[in-house]
C-alpha cells in the first residue's frame, strides 16, 4: 500500500487548509483512511479517521475545525480545517488501515506551519 499525500504549506492563523491523499495498492473494499499529525517534540496524535463505510471519528479536540472526507472511487482522503492556529502546526499523516488488520500504511507526511 502506497499514500501519497498533498497540499501542505505556510497559512495565516485563521485561515485553512484543504489536504489529499491517494492510496494505491492492495486496499482492501473495506478500509479506515485517516489524517493523523505530529508536532515538534510531540507524539503523533489522531485529527479524524473515515472508514469505507462511512462511519467517521474525530477526537473531541478536533471537531469543529476539521472535517474529513472521501471519494472511494478514487481511493483519496481529504482532509479540511478551518480556524486554524499556530498550534495546529504539524507534520500531516495520512494513513491506511485495511480492516479488520492492526497495521497502519503510513504516507510521507506534508507539513502545515500556522503562521501567527
């Protein structure tokens, strides 16, 4: 499984950010994409999971700003957040999980610096 994500950048705080990701591979029909971040000297924490089905998750500190989506015919994740602030500076991951396996294909990470 490959994941090729995009759209990362420099934006103003309070402006947004719209990312993508692209899986390729042996994706299974039913799978979990998910945006995950790390910030400096930080461990890597969840923003939103979508599973194929539809089912979506948000940790509670990241609903409201952030919404996932995607198109399973092209196998991308989107990834859209609003609001944003310096501390939501990171390296952004998106990751695959083909279920019901424990094993998470990870892309390269695009960074988002939050200019203050």
């Amino acid at each position: 499984v490959q994941l090729q994500a995009s759209g990362g950048g420099l934006v103003q705080a309070g402006g947004s950010l719209r990312l993508s990701c692209v899986a390729s591979g042996n994706i299974f029909s039913r799978n979990e994409m998910g945006w995950y971040r790390q910030a400096p000297g930080k461990q890597r924490e969840v923003v939103a999971t979508a599973v194929s089905d539809g089912f979506k998750y948000y940790p509670e500190s990241m609903k409201g700003r952030f919404i996932i989506s995607r198109d399973n015919t092209k196998k991308t994740v989107y990834l859209q957040g609003d609001n944003l602030t310096p501390e939501d500076t990171a390296v952004y991951f998106c990751g695959l999980r083909n279920l019901p396996q424990q094993r998470v294909y990870w892309g390269q990470g695009t960074l988002v610096t939050v200019s203050s």
